[in-house]
C-alpha cells in the first residue's frame, strides 16, 4: 500500500466494472422497453456480482500464493520461522495481508452496487448474501493458495497450481457433472435421478450457481436433495470446510518446519 501499484490496481477494477456496467445499461435504455429499463437492476446487479467473482477467481488465488515460496526463494524463510513470531502469526499475517487488499477491491464496488440497487428489482437481503458468498469465495482462495504456497518452493508454480485449483472448483467439477447427465440422458432417453441428484449436489459447491439461485433465482426440481436448503447456504459451508482445512494444514505445515529446523 506504500506504492501506487495499489492504488493504481483498485482505480483500474472499478474503472472495468463502470464501464460494463455502463455499457450494458446504455444499451438497454436505448433498447428494451420502459418496463424492463425501469428494473434494469435485476440485470445490472447479476452481471456486476459476476464479473466481480470472475475477477476474484483471477487474482485472490496470486495474493498469497507466493506469501512462503518467496520467502524460500529470498532465503529469508529459515530465519522468519526461527523468529520470536509463532506459526499462527506467521500464518495470520501473511494470509491477513492478502485479505486486506481483497477486501478493499471487494468493497470498492460498493457505490456501484448501490447504483444498480437504485433501479430496482433486486432485494437487499439478496445482495448481502451475494457480498458474504464474494468474501468466503476470496478467503477460501486465499487460503488454500497460501497452503500451496508452504509446499511448493517456486512462486510461479505455486501461483499456477493455485489458478488450476480454483479452476477445478468452479468450471470443471460442474462442467464433468453436467457431461455426464448429457452423456445419461442420450442413452436412456431422460437423465436418472442419481446423476440429477449429483449434478445439482455438485452446482451446491459452485459460487456462480449460488449467486444465480439468489439472483434473478430458479426452482429446483421436487426430487433433488436437499431441496429446502438453499444453494448458497451449502455453497459457502463447503468453501468454509475448504478454508478450514487448508489453514490447517498450513498452520502443520510451519509447524513442522520450525520443528525440523
């Protein structure tokens, strides 16, 4: 924060979200009838979530990655684990630091938020809950990355595993789900409701479907699994079951290796 590299990063990310943001509500002023204008909120405030949770899955997972593989590639690692400072507050401050920008990206879009919120069609309650999925999908990404980052001495590496696992959560396990229900209903004529029940126990576990069952929101299907429990509720129960364990294990890890030296 003592650059203008920060500075200049923040102003960059809410600069791109005006803009999109912008952009489409232009579009639909001069397009879509009044009625649709007059609740162009309901389409704003979606698209502004979205683009804010892609950009997460982009940067939150580069923040920590390198937090201890840096400090291994400085050679200043030893004499940080030796210090007076314990695991916990190595682990604390590094994955601290990390959140602290996160954050303030996250919560610079307020104003905008608030923009869309003013044209209607959409409920508060919606986008705290929207806000909460945001903050626990960054967390959980910072900290698993800062888990890679005690176990691989490459910052680059370590930075490129963290993207392949936030991929892995958000795009493939969904897309492997679906693929295979496709795959069920070609055969058979109509998916069964084994690979319906695991498609849609793996979208409980995707962000983006969390957002989408809230805004502008869908209906599940009577014989799906735990059809009274919202998709967001489950959502951030696993991501908060991932950062748990991935502190963990990193809080092990330091531990270890103060031990070994």
């Amino acid at each position: 924060m003592r650059g203008m590299r920060a500075f200049l990063v923040l102003t960059g990310y809410v600069l791109l979200l005006s803009i999109i943001v912008g952009m489409i509500y232009l579009v639909l002023s001069k397009n879509a009838p009044a009625t649709i204008v007059n609740q162009a909120g309901i389409i704003l405030t979606p698209v502004l979530i979205y683009v804010q949770m892609g950009l997460i899955c982009l940067i939150a997972p580069t923040f920590s990655a390198s937090a201890v593989s840096f400090e291994r590639e400085q050679q200043t690692f030893d004499l940080l684990v030796v210090s007076l400072a314990k695991p916990s507050t190595i682990l604390v401050g590094k994955v601290g630091a990390a959140l602290s920008y996160l954050l303030l990206t996250l919560f610079g879009s307020v104003p905008l938020i608030s923009l869309t919120y003013s044209m209607g069609g959409v409920s508060m309650g919606d986008i705290a809950i929207a806000y909460l999925i945001m903050v626990v999908q960054g967390v959980t990404y910072c900290s698993f990355s800062f888990l890679w980052s005690t176990l691989i001495r490459r910052s680059v590496v370590s930075q490129l595993v963290s993207i392949l696992t936030v991929i892995v959560l958000v795009a493939a396990m969904p897309a492997l789900a679906l693929f295979f229900t496709a795959l069920s209903a070609s055969f058979t004529g109509a998916p069964s409701n084994t690979f319906v029940n695991v498609t849609f126990l793996l979208l409980r576990t995707n962000p983006f479907a969390a957002v989408a069952s809230l805004i502008p929101g869908f209906p599940l299907p009577s014989s799906v699994w735990l059809r009274s429990v919202p998709i967001w509720v489950t959502q951030v129960v696993f991501y908060l079951s991932l950062m748990g364990l991935s502190l963990y294990l990193s809080l092990r890890r330091l531990r270890n290796t103060r031990n070994w030296l």
